[in-house]
C-alpha cells in the first residue's frame, strides 16, 4: 500500500451534514423537456463542429460549408433555448 493511504482523511466539521431526505429530492429547476432539448442541441453543436473539423482536414470545402451553416442555425436555436430557460419564455417558445 502507498504512503498517500495512510493518511488520515480530513473534513471540515463546519459543513453541515446533509440529510438522506435531503439528497433525495430533485432540485428545483427547468422543466425536463426543455433540459432534454438543451442537451439534444449541445450533442448536436458537438457533433456538427467535429463534421466541420473532419471536413476541413480533408479539404472538403463544400462539406466544411454545409457543416458550418448548419452549426450556426444549431447555434441560434440553442442559445435561443437558453435564454428561455434563463430568462423566462418568450412570447414565442422556440420549442414550437
């Protein structure tokens, strides 16, 4: 066994313990449609940037292109979702 096991484990008495009842219950938050949608887009943006990135090391212009315009509209919906979720819901929800 490592030197680094033998040490005694420090904690800060100060930190008040949490209840089991406590860690059980879901923290107040967005709806889960719309975190569900947030991370449909964010896997999306991902997926289309490294599109974009395989596209431009293969020196395929056309495919860079159409990988780049659909990031931005990815980019548009979900920042857009995110200052719903932020901000309040627009007159208009960009989930519709």
């Amino acid at each position: 066994m490592s030197s680094r096991h033998d040490k005694p484990h420090r904690f800060d008495a100060d930190m008040p313990e949490l209840v089991t009842s406590e860690r059980d219950q879901p923290t107040p938050g967005p709806d889960d449609r719309a975190m569900r949608e947030l991370q449909r887009g964010s896997e999306a943006i991902v997926r289309l940037a490294t599109q974009a990135h395989a596209a431009i090391a293969r020196s395929d212009e056309a495919g860079a292109q159409a990988a780049r315009q659909s990031l931005e509209t990815q980019l548009t919906f979900t920042t857009a979702l995110i200052d719903e979720l932020l901000f309040g819901a627009p007159e208009r929800s960009t989930l519709h």
